[in-house]
C-alpha cells in the first residue's frame, strides 16, 4: 500500500484502528452532525508529497480535538472569527476573488450534474428534468448573469448634488456587509443554497451557509463540493440540525438569509435583533390562482399543473396554493384539469417518475390531516390516493372546501389544491385580501379591467398574469415576500444589493467655502440659506441684493 499514490480510508472515532501503518497523514475533518455522531475523512498520501503533511504520532490529538461531540456556540463563535479576519484582509473585496469564487460555483454545477441529480433523488425523488432545469439549469443562469455583469455592479453609481453643497460631486459605493448567514429551505436544496450564495459573493462578503438536514444528501454533496470549488478561508458549511442552527443564530452576523416557513422566521428575526443585524427573509403563504372564463382552458390549465405538481410536487413556495373560480366555470376547469394531469402524469400517478415524493414522514402525516379532515374529506373530486411507505400522494383536487377548514389555514406545501367558487370573479379580490399576503398570487384571463384591477388592488410577493411561477425565472426582477411571505428580495443585480451596503459618498476641495454657513448668524446668511434651501434660483438672487425678509 505504501506504493500506492492516493488511497481513501474513512474512520469513526470510535473505531481508529492501529493497522495503520502509514508514516504520515493529511487529514481532511468533515464533522457530519447525525444523530450526534462525528465521522473523520481521513485521506493518505505518497510520503512524498509536498502537500502539508501531519506525523502520524500527531493524528491521535488531531482526533480528540475533532471528537467534541456537536456544535456548539464555542465552535461557531470561532468559526465566525476566523472568516472576520479573512474579510477584514480585504480579500474578498477584490474583482479578481468575486469571479474566481463565482466561476469556482460555475464549475461546481456543471461539473457534477450526476452527483446532483442523484442526491435530489434520494432526498425528494425529485425527477431529473427538474433538477437539471430548475436547479442546475437556474443556478448556473445566475452565476453567468454575476460574472457577465459584476464590473458593472460593483462600479460606483453617480449622484446629483444640490446647489447647496456646490461646488461637490457625489457617489454611491456599494461595499460588502462582512460575514453573513445563509440557512437555506430543503424543497429545493441546491438552487436555494447556492442561489444566495452567488449574490453575497458577488457583493464580496464572507459566507457561512446552512443547508437543510432535511435534504441530508445534498446537504452532504454541498459540503464536499464547495470545499472543493471555492475559498475555504471565506465560504463554510455548517451541517446540522437546530442545535447547530441555533449555535450560529447566536453569533453576530452582517446579514441573515433564511428561506423557509413563517414560524422559524420569526425565530431567526429574533436572533437577528439582539445584534440589529439585518434579514433577508424568503418565506411563503396561501398563492392564490385566479381563473376567470373565456380563456384558452387547455394552456390554463397545463400552467397551473406545471406549477403545482411540476414543481417538486406542489412543495414549492410560490406553488399556487389554491384556485378561485365562479361557480359556473368551476366544472369546465375541473374537466380541462383532470384531462391534463392523465395526460402528463397516467392513469396511476403514484407511479409517475414525472412526480416528486413527500419530503418526509412527518410532512406525509401533516398532509394527509389535511386531507382526511372531516370537513374536507368529502370534497375531493380527483386524486387523493396514497402510497404511504413509499411517501407519494397523487395529485388532489378539491371542490369548495369550507374556508375554516385547516387545509384554507395554513400553506399547504403539498400535491393538494382546492377550488372556491364564487358569484362574481371580482369577489375572489375581497377573500384574497382577507387574509395574510402571499408570496405570489396568479390570474388567468382576457379582461384587462380585470388585470388592472388585479394589478392594483393584490399586495403580493409577485405576480403573473396566464401563467404561474416564471416571475421566478427572470433575473431582471425581484424576487421576495411582503409582510408575512417575507422580507427582502434577490436575483440577479438585485441579489448583489441584498448583500451590500450603499455607501454615500460626497467629494469637495477647498475652494467655493462659503462664509455663509458659518457664524455669527446674521440675517442677511438667513435669507440666503433659506432661498438656497428653497431652491428657487429668483429666490437667492432676491436674497442675494437684500430684497427678501429673513
């Protein structure tokens, strides 16, 4: 073996074994935190490397040092320090480091597709065409849009001065906020991981990203790539669950990114206040689908299954939540909706490849309270089968279910969509805006007193008109919630300012200095600084030759 140039060998603390025999070691300690046990990745190599190298005989105190059991605020406080100092040296600052650092995750992605496609398999059984589409596909989009546009992101923004600073100019600086959190959602693991990512990159701040625990792939694959592909000593991940979440809540971060659900939002903003640190908060709610008559009912109705059951089987955030339709086209779109799932997913949709699964058993029971409520339960008119061991639900739809019913109060997350009818399409504004604001809110139709209407009057995250989900998909506009739904917005440029500050910046010399700034007060500088004030160039003449009271 010792001829050998590159030889893994994984160990646990608990199982180190003196067989080996190899003169020295470079350790590579990846602390996987599952059910609190800790594995160490330890790699041999030819004794003759000029890698750094570490005695053997030194390998049993590295091994001590690594088996604390679980991360605790110690660990991330220390982790926190070390990526200060990496951005106070002011490395992350420079053009050369952003691109280098965003090609690195350029690299990443495409490199390692099928390490991807297979870790959203185990996690969510999420199907390859949306992995390499809406993950891989999306992620690099982004990626290439920084690096193609950084410079002029990062150039300084020119800015109008007034009369009274003349003679000045003046800027706008957009400068790094330091070392920020990023926790990210398990529905979509590595495009909202990384998706955040490019931008506090790109802005040139230190990263610390959380990925979920309950996409343990990927979480697992994302830890071992961007070891690989990206700056070590200014971007870390932090595996774990809410132990170690909370450790890092408890440190004082530049910023905190969150996607995720309301209820550990509030509990990340309340981390965030102790420090006043600033929150980027990507949350979710009830997207309403607004489906008036005298559409094209066929194309309606593929958007709407694209983007309920197309996406990660309803387990997206802007997935529409739920339609609302008058009760005389309600049976016509029922008929189009039906005819188009068979059409997508057969006659046995539990058996469609084409269709995520639930992510775990904990959000199967959650749904299926939903469903076999008593309220409800008599209300499904397609779908509802189920496949518990293998945690699949087909697509379910439901017609008219009370609006107290649990599956009308909370964001359902799941393959289920309910229909409310009502007298008048216009009444479904009212039962919109009765409750808390979405994420994105959705409207078919031809009527464009409707849409300007809708436009106005729906305070949402986004919105789309004929379609449902691709405000996602184009990076020239925000995307973030308003009230409940969140906090905040990314994508594209927009993403590079989440993660910066805009710095005013006000250049002056040393001549034009006005004595009338200065003391003794007289009236005649009153007037004139009020006209200069006012603005009105009549004004300060008028001031000027004493013609104005002061």
């Amino acid at each position: 073996m010792s001829h050998s140039p590159h030889l893994s060998v994984t160990f646990s603390v608990f199982l180190l074994s003196s067989q080996v025999r190899f003169s020295h070691l470079e350790v590579d300690i990846r602390r996987t935190y599952i059910n609190r046990r800790i594995q160490l990745q330890v790699t041999t190599i030819h004794t003759k490397s000029r890698r750094l190298l570490l005695p053997l005989h030194r390998f049993s105190s590295v091994l001590a040092m690594a088996a604390k059991v679980g991360f605790d605020g110690e660990d991330a406080g220390a982790l926190v320090t070390e990526l200060r100092a990496s951005f106070a040296s002011s490395k992350t600052r420079s053009y050369e480091w952003r691109v280098s650092q965003l090609n690195g995750l350029l690299k990443l992605a495409t490199y390692h597709e099928a390490e991807i496609v297979d870790a959203l398999n185990s996690d969510l059984s999420k199907p390859e065409f949306e992995t390499l589409i809406y993950e891989i596909g999306m992620l690099k989009s982004s990626c290439k849009l920084a690096i193609k546009q950084l410079k002029s992101w990062m150039k300084p923004e020119k800015a109008k001065t007034s009369i009274t600073t003349f003679p000045s100019s003046a800027e706008i600086v957009s400068e790094p906020l330091g070392v920020v959190l990023i926790i990210s959602a398990w529905n979509y693991p590595f495009l909202l991981s990384l998706d955040p990512v490019v931008g506090a990159i790109a802005a040139g701040n230190a990263v610390v990203l959380k990925p979920s625990e309950l996409a343990p792939a990927t979480s697992s694959l994302l830890a071992k790539l961007l070891g690989e592909y990206m700056d070590s000593s200014s971007v870390r991940v932090v595996e774990g669950a809410v132990a170690e979440t909370s450790a890092l809540l408890e440190q004082k971060w530049d910023k905190i990114c969150y996607t995720g659900n309301g209820r550990v939002g509030r509990i990340v903003m309340a981390s965030a206040a102790k420090h006043l640190t600033p929150v980027l908060l990507e949350l979710g709610g009830k997207s309403p689908v607004v489906v008036d008559s005298g559409i094209n009912l066929q194309v309606a109705s593929r958007r709407i299954i694209a983007g309920k059951w197309g996406c990660n089987n309803g387990q997206a955030c802007i997935s529409p939540d739920y339609i609302l339709t008058t009760k005389d086209f309600a049976s016509k779109l029922v008929d189009a909706l039906k005819s188009e799932l068979e059409n997508f997913y057969g006659k046995n949709p539990l058996q469609s490849k084409d269709l995520s699964r639930i992510v775990n058993s904990n959000h199967y029971a959650r749904l299926t309270k939903l469903l076999d409520e008593d309220k409800v339960s008599g209300k499904v008119i397609h779908g509802g089968e189920r496949d518990t061991s293998n945690l699949r639900i087909a697509p379910t739809i439901l017609l008219d279910v009370p609006q107290d019913s649990l599956i009308m109060q909370e964001e359902i997350f799941g393959p289920l969509l309910p229909i409310i009818t009502v007298d008048k399409i216009e009444d479904s504004f009212d039962l919109i805006t009765s409750g808390t604001k979405p994420l994105a809110a959705y409207l078919f139709t031809n009527n464009q007193k409707l849409k300007d209407h809708f436009v106005r009057n729906i305070s949402a995250g986004g919105l789309v008109i004929n379609d449902t989900t691709i405000h996602l998909a184009v990076p020239s506009l925000p995307f973030g919630g308003v009230g409940e739904s969140g906090m905040g917005a990314y994508h594209g440029k927009f993403s590079f300012e989440a993660f910066s500050h805009k710095k005013a910046v006000v250049y002056r010399g040393f001549s034009g200095d006005a004595s009338v700034r200065y003391p003794p007060y007289t009236k005649g500088k009153l007037r004139l600084l009020k006209a200069l004030v006012g603005g009105s160039l009549l004004g300060i003449i008028r001031a000027l030759f004493g013609w104005s009271k002061a």
